[in-house]
C-alpha cells in the first residue's frame, strides 16, 4: 500500500478504519462519565396489536447525548459498552428504569401495556441476572408476566446450556422471553424448539423486501408460519410503509413495530400518544 501511494507522497492515517478506532476510542472515555452526569434516557417505541388495533406494548431504547459527542447511535455505544463491561450497570439502569416507567403507566390507566427491554449477553451470564430482574419487578409492584427480555441470537451461541437453563428459570417466573432480530446472524432454527421463546422479532431486513418476489420474502413468509404454528407471538420490526403492514396482515402477523405507527418517543411524548389513541379508539399510522 505505502508503495502505492508512492512518490513521495504521505499516507495519511485517516482510513475508515482508523477513524472508527478513533471513534470507539472517544465513546470509551466519555461513556465512563456518562452515567454518573445522567446523559442517558430512554425512548420508548410502540409495538401495535393488529388484530386490536391497539397499542399492546412499548419497546426500551436507549439514547445517549453526550456534550462532547452529541447524539451517539446505540447501534455505535452498546458494543462498546459490553467490551468495556459497562453494559452491566448500565443494563441495571435500563431494566429499572424501564419498569418504573411502565408502573407510571399503570398507574395512569394504560394497565394492559408491556414493555420489552433489551438485553445483552454479558448481562444474561451474570451469575445473580436472574434475581436482580426478579427483584426488580418486586420493587417496581409489577407482574412478572408484563415484562419482556429481548435477547439475539448471538447470546445463544456462545454458552447455549448455561442460557437456556436461566431462560427457563424465567419463563417459569412468567417473564417473556423474545427473540430479537430474528432471522439475521447465525439463526439456528433449532432454538426455537429447546428454547422457551413466545415471541419472534422478524428482522427489518426482511420487512424491507416487501412487496418484492425475493428470497428474503420466502423466508419471511416461512419464519412467520413457524412462529405462529409454535403458538409464539410473531411481531415485525422496522414497519414503515402502509403496503407492508397491508401485506404482513395478509400473512397473519400479530404485531407491528416502526415508524408508520411511531418513531421512538421520549416519555412525555409517549404520554400525549397512547391518550390520543385511547381517544380515538384506535391506533393510527402516521402514513395517510
Ligand atoms: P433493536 O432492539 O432491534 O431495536 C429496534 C431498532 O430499530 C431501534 O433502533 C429502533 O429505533 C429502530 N426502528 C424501529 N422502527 C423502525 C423503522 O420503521 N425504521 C427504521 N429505520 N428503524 C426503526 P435504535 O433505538 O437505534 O437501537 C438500535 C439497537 O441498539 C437495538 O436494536 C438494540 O439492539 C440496541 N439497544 C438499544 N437500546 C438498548 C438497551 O437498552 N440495551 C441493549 N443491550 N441494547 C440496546
Ligand atoms: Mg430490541
Ligand atoms: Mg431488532
Ligand atoms: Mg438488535
């Protein structure tokens, strides 16, 4: 490469690559502070029920605005945060905040709402995982059976014993367990048998196909009838034109979440929506 460039000329270490390193390197440093100087918030997005035509349940997201970075994308700060073993507290707060958040809710009327949070491997292999999240829905006065983990497949893969005995745990605590970004990664078809799973996220990439005649439409249409012929709960993420929750409805989904019915929203704003919805009787999309 150096030959390359040649000529006398300099190579200049600003490649992608060391621009990413350079990246993490600056997440690092601030996410040790960010905690402590509150910088994180939750947004929650809407998971709509399509044979109610109601919102069922709202998913955690994690925001982060740092002074010095500004918005940092969790697609960017979460890998970082589990390399730096940071995602154990910082999950903790999530898990907390999130139900304390969704008793609020409760308490304001909406009683049959969910809330889905996510959670990473490092937490799920935490020898106390279990009784931090049981005590927590204790504490926070919830029922178990309103709270959903959301895990990836990638957890699976690495210690798949070791997991599937603490998910069992928690199913028969009545905990839901979800399988996030379904279909992406090293799916292994064989989780879904041994594995106590009631939900099935089907994964934006496959939502994107829709309408199109592509592979990625054959496997939607199949990763759907598995998930509902299992009896799970099969919701579609990443929703945001009318022609594909006209064409998922077809195909029997149970519920949606995307920006046709709403982006993630800050609580407050997540407030004024569900009362608007309550109002109207119905949830609306955001598409004419
Ligand atoms: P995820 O759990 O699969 O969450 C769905 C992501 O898709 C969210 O991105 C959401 O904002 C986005 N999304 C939803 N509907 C649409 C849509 O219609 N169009 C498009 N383009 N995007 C849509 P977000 O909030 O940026 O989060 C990214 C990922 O970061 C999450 O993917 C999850 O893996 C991770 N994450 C977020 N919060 C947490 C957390 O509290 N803990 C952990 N461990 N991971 C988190
Ligand atoms: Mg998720
Ligand atoms: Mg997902
Ligand atoms: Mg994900």
């Amino acid at each position: 490469k150096a030959k390359e460039a040649g000529k006398g000329n300099y190579i200049v270490f600003n490649t992608p690559l060391n621009d990413t390193f350079t990246e993490r390197m600056n997440i690092e440093k601030q996410l040790y502070t960010a905690m402590e100087r509150n910088e994180f918030d939750l947004f929650y997005q809407p998971q709509v029920d399509l044979a109610l035509n109601k919102v069922a349940g709202l998913e955690a997201l994690l925001r982060w605005n740092s002074p010095e970075l500004g918005y940092v994308s969790p697609f960017k700060f979460i890998k970082v945060a589990e390399d730096s073993h940071l995602i154990i507290p910082l999950g903790m707060w999530v898990l907390r905040s999130a139900c304390a958040y969704l008793k609020h809710l409760h308490e304001l009327g909406f009683e049959h709402l969910t809330m889905s949070v996510n959670i990473s491997m490092l937490q799920l292999l935490q020898t106390d995982f279990n009784e931090l999240v049981l005590d927590t829905l204790q504490s926070s006065g919830l029922k178990p059976d309103c709270l959903e983990l959301e895990i990836t497949e990638s957890i699976l893969i690495e210690s798949y014993e070791h997991v599937s005995a603490k998910l069992n745990e928690l199913r028969d605590k009545n905990i839901k367990i979800a399988l996030d970004d379904f279909g992406t990664g090293y799916s292994s078809l064989s989780y879904l048998t041994h594995l106590p799973i009631s939900t099935l996220k089907i994964d934006k990439s496959f939502i994107d196909s829709i309408p199109a005649e592509t592979n990625e439409a054959i496997l939607l249409e199949q990763i759907m009838m598995i998930g509902k012929r299992m009896k799970m709960c099969v919701i579609a993420e990443g929703v945001e034109r009318a022609e594909q929750l006209a064409y998922l409805q077809e195909l029997g989904c149970d519920k949606i979440q995307g920006y046709l019915f709403s982006k993630p929203l800050a609580a407050k704003d997540m407030e004024q929506l569900l009362a608007g919805w309550e109002n109207s009787g119905a949830a609306s999309c955001t598409e004419p």
